[in-house]
C-alpha cells in the first residue's frame, strides 16, 4: 500500500511539474517573440519618406556624426555616434500610440546602442499619441562599435507596420 502511494504521488509530480509531458509536445515550443519574427516589411534610404502601411510614413535624415554630452545614455567612448532627425506622419484614422514606436540598428555585425542625449536635443520618440493627420519630429541617435563609412541600418516599428532604412555610418 506503501509503495503504491509512493509510486502515485512521484506520477503525480511529474505530471504537474511538467516532466512527464512528451519531448514532441506542441506546447514545450516557445512562442518566438515580436521582434525576433518582426521583419521590415518596407525599405528604403535616409532622406527619402518610407511608407509603413496604414498611412503612417517616416522621414529619417542623412546621419550626421556628433559628439554626446557628458551625460549621455548608452554612449561608450570610441563609438561612431549620428544624429537624425525623424518625421513621423500619422495619415491613418487613429492615433498613433507611442509605446509601439521602436528602434533598432545596426552596422553589418556590429553593435549599434540608442543613444539619448538631452544636452544634444536626443530625447528618442514621443511621448504623446501622434493624432490622425499630424506629424511628430524628434531627434535619433545611434552609437555603433564601427568606424564613419560602415554600413548602417535601422529598423523602424511603429504597430505592426515596420520599415529597413539603409546607409552609411557618418
């Protein structure tokens, strides 16, 4: 009798604890996140408006290079630093909300940081709901482990509509 309750409750463990699940079980696969499938659905260079979808389109300009302020968040020094300036138009029926506008970058295999850098004017996306039919301008900074004239690209999120902009370090 013994011996069956133990047997019962080692079961009963292991189905509750998950180890007794099948190694092909559907539920063990990790669900991948938003931004490892995100992936740009529009593309084009600095300068030039990018259609997102939704009405919704972006302005990126020519990187420029920079020097962050003392204070300066995610600046290591030795890293190429560049400034753009953003203009997001908002041609959609709703406001934008700002907590869905991301961005990441790159420069090839290296790494590129956010850089945020009030004494420069670099305070990243806004912080209100874009409304439908108007623009937001703001300023965004990278600092990358690369040198000027290595490639750059950025990818931008705004929802569920993403673009890749293409360029080069300034």
């Amino acid at each position: 009798m013994k011996k069956s309750l133990t047997v019962v409750a080692v079961i009963a463990t292991l189905v509750l604890t998950g180890c007794g699940k099948k190694a092909n079980d559907a539920s063990t696969t990790p669900t991948p996140s938003a931004t490892e499938t995100a992936t740009a659905a529009a593309s084009g260079g600095f300068g030039s408006p990018v259609t997102l979808g939704g009405g919704i389109s972006v302005t990126m300009s020519t990187p420029s290079s920079f020097k962050p302020g003392n204070f300066a968040s995610n600046y290591l020094p030795g890293q190429a630093a560049n400034v753009f300036n953003v203009s997001l138009k908002n041609g959609g029926t709703t406001a934008i909300d700002p907590t869905t506008i991301s961005f990441s970058a790159n420069s090839g295999t290296n790494t590129c940081t956010d850089v945020l850098d009030g004494d420069n004017g670099v305070a990243g996306p806004p912080t209100d709901p874009i409304a439908a039919g108007a623009t937001a301008t703001f300023k965004f900074a990278v600092g990358c482990d690369a040198k000027a004239g290595a490639p750059l690209h950025v990818d931008i999120t705004v929802g569920s509509s993403s673009a890749g902009i293409d360029g080069k370090l300034a």
